[in-house]
C-alpha cells in the first residue's frame, strides 16, 4: 500500500532548517516507527481522546500540534486548509522535548 497516493494531507516544512532537522530525526527511527508517523501525518493528525495504549499521540500545544516519538523526540506541525481544498501537514520543528520547548516560548 502506498501511504503518499492515499494521503489526505500533503506534509510540507516551514523551512529549510524545519526540513533538514526531520531528516535527521527520522534516521534515528525503524522502518515501522517511520510509517506509523507517515501514516498519522497523512490521514490523520488530530489529537483524539481515545488512543489506547498506543504511542506517539498527537497533542495540542499552544497553536500547534505535537506528534512525541520515544525518547523525547517531538515533532511540532500545523494543520492548514489551502484555498483549493489542498489539506498541508507544516513541519515547524523537529528535535527532543529541550528545544520544543525553546521553539515554543520563541515562536509564541
């Protein structure tokens, strides 16, 4: 199955530094971990109230949303409606819980 031609959301980043940093952060994860993330960025990147003893829930944290990976990764997104319908996943950060936390106090 291909995840990208069945996606809802098309994933996009803020920046070439937004870009560069998921990169290297999904290096550090298995094939498995990497389409689960794929997969809840595409179709379905809201929070929900009921995951089960699933990992990896997404979280609202100010004005966006948090996707945490083990370790303390985080990923940090908005969830934007484009005027053609077009539904875009925008990366802003991705690192550990130290510079989300940075990230957020800056950019708030």
């Amino acid at each position: 199955m291909d995840l990208k031609h069945n996606a809802m959301y098309e994933i996009r980043f803020k920046g070439a530094k937004a870009k560069k940093d998921f990169k290297l952060l999904l290096k550090k994860y298995s094939k498995n971990i990497k389409k689960r993330l794929r997969y809840t960025l595409e179709n379905n990147p809201y929070p929900s109230s009921t995951h089960g003893t699933n990992l990896n829930k997404v979280e609202k944290k100010g004005q966006l949303y948090c996707y945490p990976m083990s370790g303390g990764d985080r990923i940090l997104f908005d969830i934007i409606e484009l005027e053609n319908n077009q539904k875009v996943i925008l990366i802003h950060y991705s690192g550990n819980d130290d510079g989300e936390i940075r990230y957020l106090r800056r950019h708030s």
